[in-house]
C-alpha cells in the first residue's frame, strides 16, 4: 500500500498536465500513486494520461466524464489505496520535497490535515505567496481568506476524508471551503507548513471567474458554519469582499463590480479590510485605478 495517493481532476488540460505529471516524477519521496481522472477531455488529455500510466505503474487512469471536478475527487477518494490523500490540481505543479514535507509533518504531529503556502505564478514567475494561519484551521479563519488558497494544497488522512463525506458535488465554487470548515467543525486538526510546497497557476479563465457563483458557494459554506455555531463577523465578510474584489480586477469584471464590493467590504469593516494593511491598499488603488488601468497590467497586480 503506498503511503500518499494524489488525485488528479483532469478536463481539457493538455496544455498544462505534462508539467504537472513531471513535478509528481520528481518528487524526493518516491512512495506514492497517483489516481488520474479525466472528465470527458476533448483535446491530447486522455492520450497523455495512458501514455503515462503506460510508462509507471504508480498512475492509474479513471474516467468520470462530465461529473465536473468534485466528482472526480470524490472517486479518486473513493478508488485511493494510500494511508494519505493529497490533491493537485492538472495545472499546478508541486516543489519536489512536497510530500517528503508532508510526510515528516504526519509522522511528528497528531494532526488529520495540513497544507503549506503555495506560490502564485503566470508563465514562468511567480508573482507572491501564500501565508499559513497560526496554529491549526479553525471556522473563524476558514470564514475570512482561506489560507489553504486551492485543493492542490490539502493533504488527508484517507479514513478521515472518507469518514467526512467528501467534497459536496452540488457546488461549483468555495466546495473546498465548505469541506474544510465541515472537517474542522468535526474536530479534526489541519495544521499548515510554513513554507511553500505548492506552485498556483493564475487565470483569467476557469471557474474562478465566476463571481456570482462564489458568492453563491461561500453562501452554502456559511450553512455549513452555522451549524457548528459559527457565524461570519463583519470582519471576516470584508477580507472575502477584499478577495472578490480582487478576483474582479484579474477577470477583466467591469471596474463598478469591484468598486462596489470594495466599498461594501470597508462598510462592514474597515479592520478587516486592512487586517493585510498592504493588499488592502493595493485593491483599494486597483478599483479606484480601474477605469484608467490596462487589463495587462490589472493580471499582473492581481494575479493572486
């Protein structure tokens, strides 16, 4: 049985996945599988996953054709043989000492989870990094800005990912949120590594550009809060509405979108907004400036 089993969503990915698959090869501890789902690929996907499942045993090609990208985790979870479960997403690459990291942090804490700071990126720089919270996850900080950022980034024992349910397959967005505070409103510890194991590809494209249906997640996800008694204070919905309207900057959304969430996020608090006093500057700048400010420039301030 292989200590960590990663799973893989992949959809139309071909253009990023050989990277993907490469960094998995050239990672220092060596014991692993990788499930590889594809969802119903239309371009060179499917043939670059059987090319190689074909060349290392240790990748298993599934298919889960047009179940979107929860349902593909959910069955790589379900098909996975390993003590631990990881995820990467097929257009992020993961630093080669990431699941050696991972495992010296499962064997030296009793923790359930962790996650690292991961490293956003746009061809071949990286433009900023992540930052753990302290101490273990708890709903109050998943309820601000999720430090854990992307699925590429958790790691699971495999009996408590399953003992959860997994990911709700009914959601588009922030199913990742919802799964996190679920899995921590249980009890279990998810601890961060404070440094960066995860590489982020940024896009204008993708389901991250869907504003209306982020908020819609995060709306589920608050369900899913409350009934462990939490709800969000002012402070945590203003550094979300920071983060949204940061994300409608990047996507090109027109400048009043991001204005009105900006001033809807200071209304509510202006400590929030600030608790980052550097990113809320720069967002508050970047809505004011929209009008004027090229798309170019608006992807490269904002691609985190």
């Amino acid at each position: 049985m292989p200590r960590f089993s990663v799973i893989v969503p992949c959809f139309n990915a071909a253009a990023t996945l050989a990277d993907t698959l490469q960094a998995l090869r050239d990672q220092h501890l060596q014991d692993w599988e990788a499930l590889l789902i594809d969802d119903g690929s239309t371009d060179a996907t499917v043939a670059i996953l059987e090319a190689a499942a074909a060349a290392d045993s240790r990748f298993r090609v599934l298919q889960n054709i047009g179940k979107g990208p929860s349902a593909a985790r959910n069955l790589g979870l379900a098909k996975a043989l390993g003590e631990i479960v990881a995820f990467c997403d097929a257009d992020d690459i993961w630093e080669a000492e990431k699941l050696a990291c991972l495992a010296r942090t499962f064997d030296a804490d009793d923790v359930d989870g962790c996650y690292a700071r991961i490293a956003f990126f746009d061809g071949d720089q990286s433009r900023t990094t992540s930052q753990i919270a302290a101490g273990d996850l708890t709903i109050p900080v998943l309820l601000g800005e999720n430090p854990v950022c992307t699925m590429s980034n958790l790691a699971l024992k495999r009996e408590v990912a399953l003992a959860s349910g997994g990911l709700d397959e009914s959601m588009v967005h922030n199913e990742d949120l919802e799964w996190l505070i679920r899995l921590v409103g249980e009890g279990h510890r998810i601890t961060g590594i404070d440094r960066v194991l995860v590489r982020y590809r940024t896009s204008v494209t993708g389901l991250s550009s869907d504003l209306s249906a982020m908020q819609a997640g995060r709306e589920t996800a608050l369900r899913t809060a409350e009934r462990f008694g939490f709800t969000s204070e002012p402070k945590a919905d203003a550094i979300h509405l920071r983060y949204l309207a940061r994300r409608a900057l990047r996507v090109g959304a027109p400048p009043k979108v991001a204005l009105g969430l900006a001033l809807q996020g200071l209304r509510l608090s202006p400590r929030g907004w600030f608790s980052n006093a550097r990113r809320g500057a720069l967002v508050l700048g970047g809505v004011i400036a929209a009008p004027l400010m090229p798309m170019a420039l608006r992807r490269v301030l904002f691609s985190y």
